[in-house]
C-alpha cells in the first residue's frame, strides 16, 4: 500500500474496510519516522494544524510514560473540544496532568480498590444472570442490546446506587455520547450530535449532582456518598468534578466492557479451535483470553497529546506544540511485540498490549472491573448457553475514536 494513499485525518480512511486500515497502519509502521497528517477544519470544534500519528508500540509506550513531554492538556480528543465546554461541563481527569490528574485519581482511586472490587462480585454475577435468563425468556436478536450493553450501565449504576427509575434515562444519555464519538461527515450532523451530545451530558450532570448533595447529607456507603465525603486527606470531588467522573465513568467504562464484549463473542465464533481451548478448562484461560480480546479489539482506538517542550522521538524532532496521537489499535498490532498479531491466540503473551491506554499516569482506571465484568458474564455465557455464537457481521460505528459494535446478531 502506498503511504500517499493513507490519510488517517480524513473521514474516507474510516470508512475503509478493516482489513485495508490494518494493512495501511502496518505500511506506516515499516516507516522510519512517524507521519505527519493535515487536519481539515471540524465544524464546532478546534480546528487543529495536523498530528503526527505514533503508530509503533514503542513510541505509544514512550508517549503514554512521559507525561511531561507529552502532555493530556488541553485533551485527549481528536480533534479537541472548544474551551467553553470546561467551563459548562467541568474538567475530565482523562484531560489534566498531574498535579491535578493525581488528585483526581487520588480521590476516585479508592473506588476501585481490590476490596471494592471483591465487595461487587455477587452483583455482577447476580446481574449476569438476569442478562442471561432475560436472553433466554425473550430470545437472540441482538448481542449488543441484550448482554453487551446492558452489563457495564447495570454495574456502574449499582455501584453508585442509582435509582432503578431513573436508570434507563441514563442508558439513553450514554447512548448519545457514544454517537457523538463517531466521525462527523457534515456541518449539520455536526452541530446536530454536539447538540445532543450537550443536552445528554447536562441531564447526566444534573442527576449525579442531585444525587451527590442528598448523599452529602446522608451517606448511604455507595460511590458517590464515597466520592462526596472526604477521604482521609480531607479531599473530596466538587459538583463540577463529580459531573465530570460520572461522565467519564459511564461513557469510558461502559465502552471498553461493552466493545471488548461484542467483538468477543465474533472472535470466538470466528475461530472455534480457540473457543474450545477456553471452555476446556475455562479458569485457566479466561484472563489471557480477556487480554487477548482486548489487545485484538483495541475498544479505545486512539487519544491524542501535545508536546510541551522540544524531544526527539526515534529520529523525528518534535517541537512545543505539536499534537500527536496515539494509535493504540496500531501499536497492539505491532509485529515486533506480537507475531503474527492478525491471529487471535489466548495463549499468546499479552502483557505489553495497550489495550487500556499505555503505561503511565493515564493507565485505565476502571480497568480491573472491566476484567472483572467480562470474566463473569463469559463464565455465564459459556456455562449456560454452551452454544451461543454470533450470526453473520456486527454493524460498526462509524468512528476514529470508538470501536463501538452498535448491533451483532447471534443464537444459542
């Protein structure tokens, strides 16, 4: 493929057919620099001169470590939202460094602390198995409405105790933004998503902030009494950073389960010697499997940074101010960390995949639940229904950001 024919800034290199966007990010990789992209202006939006797209495991490595250099501020969205959206919505912590990124974490860290995590297990497997009977009731018509979907909302919701009459209306919102994650084609799509995008994250901001001042006043030991009473340092999230986190909560730690999910049980149609290795003997295989599907999927596609000073990145001289972007589906596809990386093998050695962001500050939080929730809903899956499997193609979303499944047929 020749590299004047890849162009990853423009919407018609997304619309390209997988295979021809792997084989152009291995054409890229064999480069010896990074590519510079032009960016075209984006309705709404910042209208960036262009990035240099890290397409190497190395590089996204070396980018996600050095947080100094490579900066998360002013975002990690590509292209960047407008400076009037902080002041309505907040500050994201995905979008600070450190010292404020570390108090953020700080706060929210304990959240998902192993003892949190095991205090959560027989909710999950309690709302797994409500997901499965209601397959069972109603039918297979569409994996990503009725398992995929539906685990992530069930859980976090449960774990801020949000009230069952409001739940769905949280589904909606979540929904909104993930469209809103896609590649906008025109100016009126454009000012149409951000819209809704807008309402979506108000209504979502409202509630939790709602919910916060009666928690404040009377504790009931879930997430957000947790979040709004102070931890031991005396630190505790304000209105405006409680909005943020339960947005940040809902929209990243949905899609990652929900993505890794719906092309998880393609990938184990797709390729049946590794599905019956996995139901084998399940316990010992399960977590790589988890891995495996993570580093193949790459639910996360790419996050962007600037450059805060001059560095010289494997021969390219960066210099302040200069955007790149990390593509974390390339880098989890590159040959020199793991052969033949088009294969899907739950015995391969996944440890270096970059699946949850890189290494360094930004590393996934919610990461060990979104194990943690897959394990249990694939255990129930497997267990119960020994048969499902997924029909024909997913519909993908439209997306350089999201490797969001919006629908994939199956049976059982």
């Amino acid at each position: 493929m020749d590299v004047a024919d890849i162009d990853l800034a423009d919407l018609d290199f997304w619309r390209r057919p997988l295979k021809e966007r792997h084989e152009a990010f291995a054409r890229l990789r064999e480069l010896e620099h990074p590519v510079f992209f032009e960016e075209k202006r984006v309705p709404l939006l910042r209208s960036g001169k262009g990035f240099y797209a890290l397409v190497r495991h190395a590089d996204v490595v070396e980018a996600s470590r050095n947080a100094k250099v490579f900066s998360s501020e002013p975002a990690v969205t590509n292209p960047e939202p407008p400076g009037w959206v902080k002041q309505v919505f907040g500050e994201s912590m995905v979008n600070m460094d450190d010292p404020r990124h570390a108090r953020l974490r700080r706060i929210v860290t304990r959240s998902f602390s192993p003892r949190m995590l095991a205090g959560l297990q027989s909710d999950i497997e309690a709302a797994c198995a409500r997901i499965v009977d209601d397959v069972v009731k109603d039918g297979p018509r569409d994996f990503v409405d009725q398992v995929a979907a539906r685990l992530p909302i069930h859980v976090i919701c449960d774990m801020l105790d949000i009230p069952q009459e409001l739940r769905e209306k949280v589904h909606q919102h979540v929904d909104v933004s993930t469209a809103y994650t896609g590649v906008r084609p025109s100016l009126a799509r454009s000012i149409q998503l951000a819209g809704q995008n807008m309402l979506a994250l108000l209504a979502l901001q409202r509630m939790v902030i709602k919910l916060g001042h009666e928690r404040a006043a009377a504790p009931q030991g879930d997430l957000i009494s947790l979040l709004v009473t102070a931890n031991p340092d005396g630190e505790k999230l304000t209105d405006k950073e409680l909005g943020s986190f339960f947005a940040l909560l809902l929209v990243a730690g949905n899609e990652t389960a929900r993505n890794t999910m719906a092309h998880g049980i393609k990938l184990l149609t797709d390729n049946p010697a590794q599905r019956e290795l996995l139901t084998s003997d399940f316990d010992g295989h399960i977590n790589n499997t988890i891995e495996e599907m993570v580093r193949y999927v790459s639910p996360i596609m790419q996050f962007r940074r600037t450059v805060t000073q001059d560095h010289s990145l494997r021969g390219l001289e960066l210099k302040q101010g200069d955007k790149v972007v990390l593509f974390y589906g390339s880098a989890n596809r590159d040959e020199s960390v793991f052969p033949d990386p088009d294969t899907f093998d739950i015995t391969r050695d996944t440890k270096p995949h970059v699946g949850f962001g890189g290494p360094g500050p930004h590393f996934c939080l919610g990461a060990n639940l979104a194990r943690q929730e897959m394990r249990t809903m694939f255990r129930e899956l497997l267990t119960r229904l020994p048969g499902v499997r997924a029909v024909g193609e997913p519909e993908l979303l439209l997306s350089n950001f999201d490797n969001s499944v919006r629908s994939q047929a199956f049976t059982f």
